[in-house]
C-alpha cells in the first residue's frame, strides 16, 4: 500500500498530542457531540489531543478543533452520512502521519494509549459486532480506526476516482469498501475485551444470543475491568439515556 520511498514509523511517538479525527454532517448529531468526544479524548490520551473535524463549509468550528472542510457529495441519509469518512483518506487534507479516528456516538471509559502504541504498519479498527453470535465473522468495523495517513493515501486516490453514487449502491457503508480495499494482510482488530459494544456486551450484564436474552435485566451498563471503549452502534445514543455509568464518562 505504501510507496517504497517513504518510511512510515512503526510506532507512534506518544511525546507530543495525538492526532483524532472525527465526523459531523448533517444533523444526526449535536456540536455537543464533538465536545464530548474532545473532553473524553483529553482525559484518556495522556500526550494530549489535536481533534481534527472534518464537517460542511457552512459550519462553524471554534478552537481548538482544526476544522476540515468536506466535499459535497449531495448524498443525504443518515446511512449515506457514512461515506464521508472516506474524505479523511485524503492526503491534500491532512499531514502524514498517525492519525486516531473515532465515531461520535463512542464513550471512552479508560485510558487509550495502548492504541496509539500499536504499529502503524497495519492497519487498525474494531472487528466487527457480528462475531459475538457468529465466532468465525471476520470483518471490520470503522468505529475507531487507527493508521497512518500516509501508508492509505493509495486508498483515497482509487475512491476518489470513481463515481460516488455508484460506489454507495455497490457497498453497504464506508467500512465494507475499506474492508475490501485494506489487503488482509495489513488489517488488524483492536484487542476485543478492549472495545466492545454497548448494547450487546455492557447493558444489562451483556446479550445471550442463544436464549435471545439479557444476562442481568435491569441492571444497567456493566463496564469489565479492561473495556477502554464501548460503542453504540444503533440506537438509542448517549444522550438519549439516562444510564449514570454512561452519564459519569460521557462527559
């Protein structure tokens, strides 16, 4: 995937603010969303945090946040939203160099350094959900991603040309192209008792896909000891509950 001529580090030098990227378009999230996902970032990245936001011209973004305007694609929905993220592949639009990606709707519930130490060689992000009822289910999910901006760049330039509505009909979402485009061998899931899901692994003592049931009814995000981040993929959203386990970290 990379060129021969440039040498990207192995691993990533955690003496200066990490690098984050994140996504906001349209309304399917508040500004509120970005700040909470800064402060969580600020409290859980020890060398410090730059947020990058990639979002619409029209949109204001104060300091800190290095803002990131987004090409029009004129492809509303909330699923299409998705296809935005391929935007951060651009090269033109960003150093090269780490770069720690995360989706809006993540808690962070403990410190994230152990992914900023993992080699940047491969290429990062979560395994997708599906292996919890189907343990051979190997695909990614690009709710947190973590690589090196200039070992992908090759990834923008196929993307970019080609027609992008014809791309959204061949593909589900952004993390099935990538998913086919990133060889196997370069791509890498983040240690699963680390990140986990939300609704199926944290609620209510986490979901028993054969009896289609939950463990413990009624209690509540249960956190394990060595989850750094929960993912709600889905509905409902942090701020759309009233759980004070998720109340006390997203914010």
């Amino acid at each position: 995937m990379a060129k021969k001529n440039k040498i990207s580090p192995l691993i990533a030098p955690l003496t200066e603010p990490i690098d984050c990227a994140c996504v906001i378009h349209g309304d399917a999230y508040s500004w509120k969303y970005v700040e909470r996902l800064y402060s969580m970032l600020s409290r859980h990245l020890t060398p410090g945090v730059r947020l990058h936001v990639y979002t619409e011209a029209h949109r204001v973004v104060p300091a800190p946040f290095i803002k990131h305007e987004l090409l029009d694609w004129n492809i509303g929905g909330p699923k299409k939203a998705w296809w935005y993220k391929m935007q951060m592949f651009n090269a033109k639009a960003y150093h090269k160099g780490p770069m720690l990606y995360l989706d809006l709707d993540v808690v962070i519930t403990s410190n994230i350094d152990w992914i900023c130490r993992l080699p940047l060689q491969y290429f990062w992000a979560v395994r997708d959900f599906k292996y919890l009822w189907r343990e051979t289910h190997y695909a990614m999910n690009s709710s947190i991603m973590w690589w090196d901006t200039w070992e992908y760049a090759p990834l923008w330039r196929e993307f970019s040309s080609q027609d992008i509505r014809t791309v959204t009909k061949q593909y589900h979402g952004d993390q099935d192209y990538l998913d086919v485009k990133i060889p196997k061998s370069q791509l890498r899931y983040f240690d699963t008792e680390k990140i986990r899901s939300w609704r199926w692994q944290a609620l209510d003592g986490g979901y028993n896909f054969k009896k289609r049931t939950y463990l413990a009814p009624g209690t509540g995000t249960n956190i394990a000891n060595n989850t750094s981040v929960l993912v709600f993929h889905g509905h409902p959203k942090p701020d759309q509950i009233q759980d004070p386990v998720i109340i006390q970290h997203w914010q």
